[in-house]
C-alpha cells in the first residue's frame, strides 16, 4: 500500500466568490484521491499573512498545538495536533542544522485552514502537524533552503510506518501590494486588517504599481515540481517579485512539500488571469 500522498494546492479556491474553474472542480477530484488514501497523519506546510506570527516571525517552525482562525470564511476550532510527534521531527531537523522554532497555541490563518478543510473536510479530522514556512515577512527562505528543509522531513517520516499526506498551501503567481511595506509587528483586528487591505490595494492601483504577472513563471515552477531535477530550484526564484508578484513566493510551501514526498507531482489543473495564477498538484 503507498504510504506517501503529496498534494499542493492554492488556497481561496474554494471561497462562494472564487472563480467556478478548473482548479475548483480539481480540489473533488483530489479530495477523493485523499480520502482513498486515508492518510493517518497530514504533514501541512503553509505560511501566514501576518496574523499569527507577529513579534516574533521565524523562518520555520513546527506547531505543537493549534487553532484556526476562521479568517476570509475559513474554518475555526482546534486542529487535532500530534505534539509529541511533532517536538520529536523539530528535535531531528535541529539536529540536522535546521535552526527551526517550535511554536504552542498558534492561531493558524487561512493559508492552513482553507487547503486543510478543502483536502480533509473537517480541520480536526485527521492528526495535523503544521510547519509554517515564512513567506509574507521578509526576509524569507531560499528555494533551496525550503526544499532541503522538505527533504529532512520526509527522511523522518521515511521509516515510520503512518501513510502521511504531504501538503504544501498556496501560490502561484499573485501579488500583495500591502506585503510589500516591511512588518512593523502591529497587531490588528481582523476589520482592521480588512480595511488595511483595501486601502493599500486603492492606493496601489491609483499610483499604477499593481504588478503584471507573467504565466510563464507559474509554468516553469509547475514544471520544476513536474520532475525531481533540483537544477530549477537555482533560477526560479530570480525576479521572483517582478515575474510572479510577492504571493509567488508561497510557493515556499509547495517546495517543502514536494521535497518531502520525494516524487514528481503532476498538475491537476491550472488557471491564470489578470489576478495571477491558481493550480493544484498530486504525486
């Protein structure tokens, strides 16, 4: 029986207001796969867009206990967190040079939220152990860094005996005018945050420095996950903002996860317009 599923998809896709597409139609056609496999332990990498890390913002961290915060209709509660699990993969990626944080009582956003209920239904269904990856607060991880992180923590998992789900939350290219003012570690409501949000993308558009995106980066990062080369890892992120916009670099998490499954994922579906590009991918 496989013992490893990988599984990396945007988040939002699944939001009233979001597009009808393909890739909404490929989160069935994956949750099905998913619940086929019926994983006993899904291994999560996602990020935060500055809500729950906020005066101190590691660039990694394992979550030993966690709740979500319903955020842009996402789900609330408390995932159901293996912590034992989870200090003992922190003990092993320290000891192998990985100078990861361990964090308690995280209240996780949507970047875990949306991909966790969209995959397995209820946040709280399966054991969930997250690993934030920073993506939203410079400075940020490497590409290569992030998948030499992914690797150790499939080596971990490599002789346990749980079928793990590997997920990696969000991405492709998008862009977030207000993530390019540097984190002040305010903390804001979330109507706050809202309203920040909506300020910051009016004034973006008035002074005409929205992004235009390019598709053929989200090609060339699906194409890179498509193969288990590493070559890729090196260029992709050159220009990284320009090509991709600021939100490209969540694809942080699908590096992770792609590297700790340890095989090509295939792409799903894949969409691109004026607003970036959503995808979802499987092993």
């Amino acid at each position: 029986m496989k013992k490893r599923l990988t599984v990396c998809a945007s988040h939002l896709v699944t939001l009233p207001s979001a597009p009808h597409g393909p890739v909404r139609a490929a989160i069935d056609v994956v949750r099905a796969a998913v619940d086929e496999f019926d994983p006993d332990l899904v291994v999560i990498f996602g990020t935060d867009h500055r809500r729950a890390f906020r005066e101190v913002v590691p660039t990694f961290s394992v979550v030993l206990s966690a709740s979500a915060q319903g955020d842009v209709q996402g789900p609330s509660g408390e995932y159901d967190v293996p912590s034992d699990l989870g200090r003992a993969l922190a003990t092993d990626l320290i000891g192998h040079e990985f100078d990861v944080a361990i964090g308690y009582r995280v209240a996780l956003d949507h970047a875990f939220g949306h991909t966790t209920r969209d995959l397995i239904g209820e946040i709280d269904a399966k054991p969930v152990l997250p690993v934030f990856v920073n993506c939203a607060s410079p400075p940020v991880a490497s590409v290569r860094r992030a998948a030499a992180l992914g690797r150790q923590v499939g080596a971990f998992f490599a002789d346990r005996p749980e079928r793990v789900l590997f997920v990696g939350s969000g991405g492709l290219a998008h862009d977030l005018p207000g993530f390019r003012e540097p984190e002040t570690g305010v903390v804001l409501t979330e109507a706050e945050r809202q309203e920040w949000i909506k300020r910051v993308n009016a004034e973006a558009h008035e002074a005409g420095t929205i992004r235009d995106l390019v598709r053929a980066w989200d090609e060339e990062f699906l194409a890179g996950v498509g193969g288990m080369d590493t070559g890729w890892l090196d260029h992709i992120g050159t220009d990284l903002e320009q090509r991709g916009g600021n939100g490209a670099m969540e694809g942080l998490t699908w590096v992770a996860a792609w590297a700790a499954g340890g095989e090509p994922l295939k792409t799903v579906a894949h969409e691109f317009d004026a607003s970036g590009g959503r995808a979802v991918v499987m092993s």
